[in-house]
C-alpha cells in the first residue's frame, strides 16, 4: 500500500488516513455519551484489530461528534500521528521518532480568516457547557470530562512563554470547567504565579485536536521549552496557530472544538475522582483550579477527542507513550555521550508505559550495564514514576516481552542483579504507595539482565540461526504459506561456527 508523504493537516485528516488502514469504527447509532460510548471503547480496544471509535449520530446537540480510542494499543495509527509509515515495526518508529526530536520547527500564526476553528463562536451568557454532550467515563467519576484527549494553552507570566499541557478538565457549571494538575506541572506554574500578582490567568483548551498536539502536550518537555516546536518537529513543517479571541495565547487553528477562559486569584473548585490510566481511580483534587469561560469556538461539526484511561489495552496512551517515551529516554541516553545503546522500550502494558523501562546495549566495558540503568532512572525522560528498569544484551529485542524474560531468567542472578532506588520521584496516582501522603515519593528496581561482563567471552553459547539460513527461510516466507512479515531475529550465528563446516 502506498501511504501518504505529506504531513498530517488536522484531525480530519488524520481520521481519512485510519480508515485507509483499515483502523476507523463508525458507529452513527445513537449512543451514550454517559458511561455507554466508554464500555464501547473499553471493548472495542481488545480486539485483534483495536480500531479508532467515531461516534456520528445524526441527532447530537450542535453537530457534536466523539473519537474515542485514538491510539488504544495500535502502533499504525501512533505511526500516523508521529508522521511515519504505519507498516513501520516498533523499534523502527521508536529510533524514527528519536531522530525527529533532535529538531524543532516554531509555529506559523494565521490570519483569523484562514482558521476554521472560528465557524462557530459563542461568548459570554450565549455559553452553556451543560448543553453539549459532555461523556462520563467511569461509574464512579466525579462529574462529566471534556478534557483529556486535549490541549490546556497558558503563559508564564513572567517570561510570557507559552506551554501546552494534557490534563483533566471536568465540568463544573455553564461557563465553569475544573482543572486538575499534578504537582509540578508548568501550567500550575503559572497559575500560581499570577495568583501571587494578584492577576488572574488567561487559559485557553482545545478539546478536538490532530492527536500530534495530545502526545506534545502530555510530554514533560523542559521549562520554556515549546511543545509547537516539538509538534513541528515531527510534522517536519510549522504548526497553524492563530491568535486568541480574548487574549494573546495561540490555538491551533485547526481545532475542532476550543474554550477560552481565565482563571482567577485563588478560584478553586472540588473535582474527581478520574478514572486514571493506571487503571484505577485517581485522587479527588480538592482544590482544582477553576476557569471561567468567556469564550466558546468550535467547527461545523466538530469531533470532540476523548481518552479512555484504563488497564492495558484499552489505555488509550500506552502506545503513543510506548513509543515517544522510549524515544526521549534514548535520545537523553545519546545526549549523556553513552555508547553501545542498541533499543529502548517502555512496554505499553506497563501502566500507560510509565512503569517499566529496557534498555538493550552492547556492553563497552565493566561496569556499562549498571552505569546506563542509573541513568535511564534519572534522565528526564525515566525519572517521573518508573519501578522497573531492565537491561539486556544487544541480541534480545527490548519490544518483545518473550525475550527480555527469557534475558531475565536466564541471565540475572536475583542477589547480585537488583539494585533498588528509594526516595525518587512518585505520582499521586500511584496505588501501590500507601497512605496516600507517601505517593509523591516511589522507588525504583535496576535489573541487570544482561551476560556477567566478567565471563563475557565463556558465558554459554546462546542458540541462534545462522543469517544465510534465516535469509533462505524469508524468502520462502509466502510460499511457506504464512501470512505478514518475516519475525525479525536480533542476532546470528557466525557462518564459519557450525561444525558441518570444518
């Protein structure tokens, strides 16, 4: 199949290039937004083919409709998004996707004449977010969520840079929404600091968004940084941004749903619980910023995006976190000047791919294998929440979970190959840590699970195909009668090794 070369334009796009692989589910039914199109997603999710969900029914309020499982577990449609072939294997995409993020391209505003999220606009009274088919995904969530497939836009104001987040935003009155953010993040930041002046702080959120924007905004990227620019990075060309109806934040122009709002000195409100994508119920944040809405835009029909948070496969950020994730460790791991580094792969099944980490390398020297698990536990993209991180050889793939246990079991030792990390950084939404008080704080196990460098060279001789018999065998893979690409092999036998061959 020949797949398109030119850069993903917006949602809709994106939406025709899943169907062309045979990833969309449209369901013009009439269905729930309350608890229903949820329990579709959540089954949909664990089919062989885990498709994207476009709910269109001809009769919802304003035109309204809902994508739900974006991403689910399918690395084609993360392959889509990060501008890549959908074909593409998960260690390709992820060294791929690692190269693009060594660049970034700034955004290009846009006249407001040239933006479609402006087709429909709303202010003041004229708003009523109560009136639009706003979903529940959990039984026992708080109240209704408009955002978490999207893009919360704020500025410091100190330096007036512009930060894109993903968070949860629950509704809370005609013109209110809750925003809830774990301690640390930059729009928080910024909250506080303009209740410090006294001023209150303009927001803005895109809630039907190019999923591009989800996995920038969900990045932690360092201060000051431009999530625009990683976004353009990727897309290889600028993002269309065009300036704010009530204030000088920019929005991506071709949004399909935005608010506009500000958030005023010390306004709070109580929100959650959130099904969260650890797979259990995250924290009742009792003191979530408020916004006051002063602004509602949105297109003809607009698809509003909704992420499902749930247990594996039906998180909706396992593979894009899968695949970003493993992509900034590495590049943090290159940037550190480390050498022999062959894969890196956070497993999606890992809670949202937050909990584990491998890393494959080819060992340089003693002492190689433990000097890299330290550091993918430190680097900027490790450090937040992982427990497991495990080292193999260069002849296991970090993406096939077969291998690295076979690495586990038969090359670490329990009592010399476990290092454990306390007093690092946690996540209030961690279950395991309990009370609750202790969950800013976690730990981490290093698992050396590559061969003893020591005995390097008499360590057992592992069993692998020579590559003139593998190359024999892939060429008659069809004609065999299989179906899909050859399985890749990581490493051959030396031609010369085989004693038919003496």
């Amino acid at each position: 199949m020949a797949h398109p070369v030119n850069p993903v334009t917006d949602l809709r796009d994106w939406l025709e290039r899943a169907a062309q692989i045979g990833e969309l589910q449209r369901i013009t039914l009439p269905v729930s937004p309350v608890e229903e199109m949820s329990a579709v997603t959540y089954l949909a999710a664990r089919q062989g083919v885990s498709p994207a969900v476009l709910f269109e029914s001809p009769d919802a309020p304003s035109g309204f409709r809902h994508l739900w499982n974006l991403f689910g577990p399918s690395v084609a449609r993360t392959a889509i998004t990060l501008e890549a072939d959908p074909d593409l294997p998960v260690m390709a995409l992820i060294r791929q996707t690692k190269e693009k993020l060594r660049q970034g391209i700034d955004p290009r505003e846009v006249p407001r004449t040239e933006a479609p999220i402006f087709q429909n606009s709303l202010t003041g009274d004229q708003i009523d977010l109560n009136a639009l088919p706003i979903p529940r995904h959990w039984p026992r969530d708080g109240g209704l969520y408009a955002g978490t497939a999207d893009a919360v836009f704020t500025r410091d104001p100190d330096n007036g840079a512009m930060n894109i987040g993903t968070y949860r935003m629950m509704i809370q009155g005609k013109r209110q929404v809750g925003l809830s953010m774990a301690p640390g993040k930059d729009a928080l930041r910024h909250i506080h600091r303009a209740w410090e002046k006294g001023t209150a702080l303009p927001v803005a959120a895109a809630w039907g968004i190019d999923p591009l924007l989800m996995v920038a905004g969900s990045q932690s990227l360092p201060p000051g940084a431009s999530e625009y620019a990683f976004a353009g990075g990727i897309k290889g060309q600028p993002v269309e941004v065009v300036r704010a109806a009530t204030s000088d934040l920019l929005i991506p122009a071709r949004a399909e749903v935005v608010i506009e709002g500000l958030i005023h000195p010390h306004a709070t409100r109580a929100e959650g619980p959130f099904g969260e994508f650890t797979g259990y119920y995250g924290y009742q944040d009792r003191h979530a910023p408020l916004i006051e809405v002063t602004a509602l835009h949105y297109r003809h029909r607009p698809v509003l995006t909704n992420a499902l948070m749930a247990d594996f496969p039906s998180n909706e950020q396992g593979a894009f976190f899968s695949t970003i994730r493993s992509a900034k460790i590495w590049n943090d791991l290159d940037k550190l000047g480390i050498q022999g580094i062959c894969g890196v792969y956070c497993p999606p099944a890992a809670a949202g791919a937050f909990g584990m980490v491998v890393i494959s390398l080819e060992q340089k020297y003693a002492g190689h294998a433990a000097q890299v698990l330290a550091l993918a536990a430190s680097v900027p993209g490790g450090a937040y929440i992982t427990k497991w991180i495990v080292a193999v050889d260069s002849d296991v793939d970090p993406s096939d979970m077969n291998q690295v246990l076979w690495a586990m079991a038969t090359r670490a030792t329990p009592a010399d190959d476990i290092d454990i990390l306390r007093n690092t950084r946690g996540s209030p939404l961690d279950p395991a840590q309990n009370p609750p008080e202790k969950r800013f704080f976690g730990s981490k196990a290093l698992i050396n699970a590559c061969k003893d460098y020591r005995v390097l060279h008499s360590f057992p001789a592992r069993t692998l195909l020579r590559q003139s018999v593998y190359e024999q065998v892939a060429a008659r893979w069809a004609e065999y009668g299989f179906s899909g690409p050859v399985p890749a092999v990581c490493g051959f036998e030396p031609e010369a090794s085989a004693p038919g061959d003496r």
